[in-house]
C-alpha cells in the first residue's frame, strides 16, 4: 500500500512500520489513519491465528514522536476523535504482539502510543520519554488508564502528575521500557524480541488476553472514537 507518512518493510513474521512525518514524527489526523491502515494490512497478510508480530519506530535520529499536532487541534475539533485516539484503540486491540523501538525523544501523546504497545525498547545514547499534559493544561477521559495499567501506582504517579523526563537508564528501572540499546543495535534487539514473542499470538487468544490487562483503557479510547 502506498503511504504518505510512514513505510512499511516485512522481514519474515514480523512487520516494520517506519513514521516519516515531518516536523517531529508530529500526530495529526492523516497520520494516525495512516498507521491504523498500516496495522490493518498487517493484520491482513499475516492472517488468523498464525505468528507475527508488529514493530513501530521513528525515522528521524533525534525524535520519535513528539506528540499530537496541537495546531490541527486549534482548527479541527475532532482531530484526536476521528485519528490518535482510534489509533490507539487499534493497537490495543491488535492480535499480534507489538513493540515500540523508541530511537529518540518521546513527548506528550506520543508516550502514550508507546504505552500502547506490548514492548517498548528505548535508545540508551539520546532521547527523553515525558508526558506533560499537567504542566501544559491538558486532558482528555482516559488520559491516565495507560499508566496506570502498564506501570506500577508511584511511576504512574511520577509520570503523570509530575511530568518526570526520563532518560532510557530510569526509563528502564521504572520498568516504562522493557530493553535499552545503543542506535546501531537498537534494531537488533527489538527484532529479537519480535521474533521471540511473535508465536504466541497462533493459538488466537493473545489479543483477548491482552485486553484481560489493559481493557479498560482499550474501552475508553474506544468510547472516545468516532
């Protein structure tokens, strides 16, 4: 399929979804349709109960993803509504396990499409995880059912209520990340955790499972969807 905003590369079971969207790797509506038809085709080739598994990274050396574009949300209304929240509800929802390889800064929104997925692995030479929406007067119903269902009560805590910026070494003993790596190996091991993982989704329960986990917030970005 051809994209504007991102690439897709298959090696073996495992799909590669690469964002390309400038400034910053910024969410807008059009990007977020992107990705969710990306995971969809993903879904598609892979088929029902067999191994696979999804990664997400970012193109740029220094960002990953910065967040939610804030000017489209200035005109557009149902920004968030028709694009990051189905996004995320996708994600949550999927059938095969997910990871997210973090090559740089992470800010806002975009912490919690991390969060989304199963595995996170984080550069360990550049980059900060922070979620601010307390310091930059923003919300939305559900915002905090990521954090608090994928991380214990007092990083939860420090994550939203004190917009704590995380280097990948913290990142990694508050347990946000799964793996830290260096750039030139950053590939390598969410690779490896890929293909480590990716056959539990054959016997076709592993999304039901997951969302024994983290339903809750799958519901409320479902609830907060178009």
């Amino acid at each position: 399929m051809a994209y504007r905003y991102l690439s897709t590369e298959r090696r073996g079971d495992v799909f590669i979804i690469t964002l390309q969207k400038p400034p910053e790797n910024r969410l807008d509506t059009e990007a977020c349709q992107e990705l969710i038809r990306a995971y969809r085709q993903a879904e598609r080739e892979l088929g029902q109960d067999a191994e696979g598994a999804v990664i997400l990274k970012g193109n740029d050396a220094r960002f990953f993803c910065t967040g939610l574009d804030l000017d489209e949300r200035e005109r557009n209304a149902y920004s968030s509504t028709d694009g990051f929240y189905p996004l995320l509800a996708t994600i949550l929802d999927f059938p095969f396990p997910t990871i997210a390889l973090i090559n740089g800064h992470v800010f806002g929104g975009a912490c919690l499409l991390t969060l989304a997925h199963d595995y996170r692995v984080m550069n360990s030479q550049r980059g900060y995880w922070q979620m601010p929406p307390v310091n930059a007067g923003l919300h939305h119903p559900g915002m905090g059912t990521l954090p608090r269902l994928r991380l214990s009560a007092p990083v939860a805590r420090k994550v939203l209520l004190q917009a704590h910026k995380y280097k990948a070494q913290e990142a990694l003993e508050d347990g946000i990340v799964d793996a830290i790596a260096t750039p030139d190996r950053m590939l390598d091991v969410t690779l490896e955790l890929a293909n480590t993982w990716k056959a539990k989704a054959k016997m076709g329960v592993y999304g039901l499972l997951r969302n024994e986990l983290v339903g809750a917030a799958t519901e409320a970005y479902q609830r907060n969807s178009y």
